[in-house]
C-alpha cells in the first residue's frame, strides 16, 4: 500500500530542492526502469502494477517493490499516459577517472539550461562513446525528470561532474585541446580533430560564455549549407543556428567520423 507520506515524497522529487534534500531522483516507464536495473545505480524503491512485477521478477525481485493501484500511481506520475512502474534510485556521486579523462574526448556543458537539450545530449554521449561530461552549476539538474526522460537511459552510463569549469580547464594538460563551438570558426568539416581532448558546448542563446572562451585553442563552426548557390528555388533562412542538441550531435559524429578507425 502505498501511504500519504510517501506519496507526497515521490511527487516532491519533481522538484530540484527536494531531490537534493533526499538525494534521490525519479525515473518513471518499464522501459527506463529495466535499463536502471541493470545499472550501477543503487535503487531505494519501486512502485508499480502487480502485473509488471510478475512480468519482470527476475530483474526487480531483489528490490523494495510497492504494488499499486491506478488512481495512486496517478498520484505520483508526472505522465499524461500513466506508467507501469516507477523507481526512486539515489542520485550517484562519481570519482574523475583522471587518467580516462586524459586519453578519451569529453564534453563540457557551460549554462546548458533546458533539462531536455540535456538530457538529449547525455544520449549522444553515451551513443558515440563519451563517457564524461564536465558542467558548470548554471546548467540543469541530470536528474531532472525531463533530462531523465530525454536521456533514454544514457543517464545511467554516462558519468556526470557539476565543477567549476575555469579551474578544470586551466589545469588541462598542454597537449590536450580544448575545442569549442561557434557561429564564427574553423569549418569543421576542414578541420583535423584529435581523438581526444575537451568539447564545449555553449548556452542555448550565449552560446559559451567569455570566461570559458579564453580557454578555447580550436574554435569550431557546423557551415549553414541553405544558401547553398547550387540550390533552385530555395527559400530564404532566418535560423542563425542550430538547437545545441543537434548541434552535438553533428559534432561528435563528425570527431569519431575523423578519429576512428573501423574495420
């Protein structure tokens, strides 16, 4: 049975104050549940439909499980479409594998502020193989219920430092390159990219703020193609650039493009 007090706990851990205040975050759906439970993640708690208990014993059996009802598990989702089972985990705290950091590519996140562009980006990440991200505390909480969702279960993998980036970038080894996106720079489809090194993603509307552009020795630029001269009868653009998870996206696909090696 589901009582008053935990029902009011669960719902509160929509808010950032709360979550911090008990170190735990939400994760709601079968889908990203399963994913968290076979993770690192230590789990505290699982609500959900006696049907999916039964369905997925083998994976949840060794966890506190909660059976609900309907109107109480409405009471606790944040999802119009209400979901089979939700999981309250602690939020992990992680050590900097320093050596991993210095022979690998990471991102930095400097005032990313929408939990989804967030959450879109730890997805990214942990497709193409980043395996540390390095943000300022001007970004948005990991486990913000919409990075969470929008993580699709990267969230997980993906090792997440909040830390004050100046310092960070400023005890970076002289050989490591510190790479950052701009409207103005290096097309980086010309560009020759190193297997590994820092990437800097900027603020949806600043873009990387003066403080942290000092330390940017490669300043790379995604080439708009819609004026593309060749193009008949193509209408005129008033994008001047593209959303920052889309932006990562063509940026790490274009570094593993350059960088690795397939057989």
């Amino acid at each position: 049975m589901l009582t008053k007090s935990v029902a009011k706990l669960v719902q509160n851990l929509e808010k950032k104050k709360f979550r911090e205040e008990f170190n735990l975050f939400k994760i709601e759906g079968g889908k990203l549940v399963k994913e968290l439970l076979t993770s690192d993640i230590k789990i505290r708690n699982l609500y959900g439909y006696a049907e999916w208990q039964e369905k997925n014993i083998e994976l949840s059996g060794t966890h506190d499980f909660t059976v609900v009802t309907g109107q109480e598990m409405k009471g606790i989702s944040n999802f119009n479409s209400l979901p089979e089972v939700i999981a309250l985990a602690e939020i992990p705290s992680y050590e900097v594998d320093r050596e991993e950091v210095a022979n690998s590519l990471s991102l930095i996140l400097n005032g990313i502020q929408d939990p989804g562009n967030f959450g879109t980006i730890v997805r990214l990440a942990d497709w193409f193989g980043v395996r540390n991200i390095f943000c300022d505390t001007d970004c948005a909480s990991f486990h913000n219920p919409k990075c969470v969702q929008a993580s699709m279960g990267a969230i997980f993998r993906v090792k997440i430092f909040y830390t004050d980036l100046p310092e960070l970038l400023s005890t970076t080894a002289t050989d490591f390159h510190c790479y950052g996106t701009f409207l103005h720079g290096d097309n980086i489809y010309e560009t020759t990219l190193a297997s590994k090194g820092f990437i800097i993603m900027g603020n949806e509307g600043k873009g990387i703020s003066p403080e942290i552009e000092k330390f940017v020795d490669k300043k790379l630029t995604i080439p708009s193609f819609a004026h593309d001269r060749g193009a008949i009868n193509r209408p005129p653009t008033t994008m001047e650039s593209l959303n920052v998870g889309v932006a990562t996206g063509i940026v790490l696909s274009e570094f593993r493009r350059a960088t690795s090696v397939y057989p």
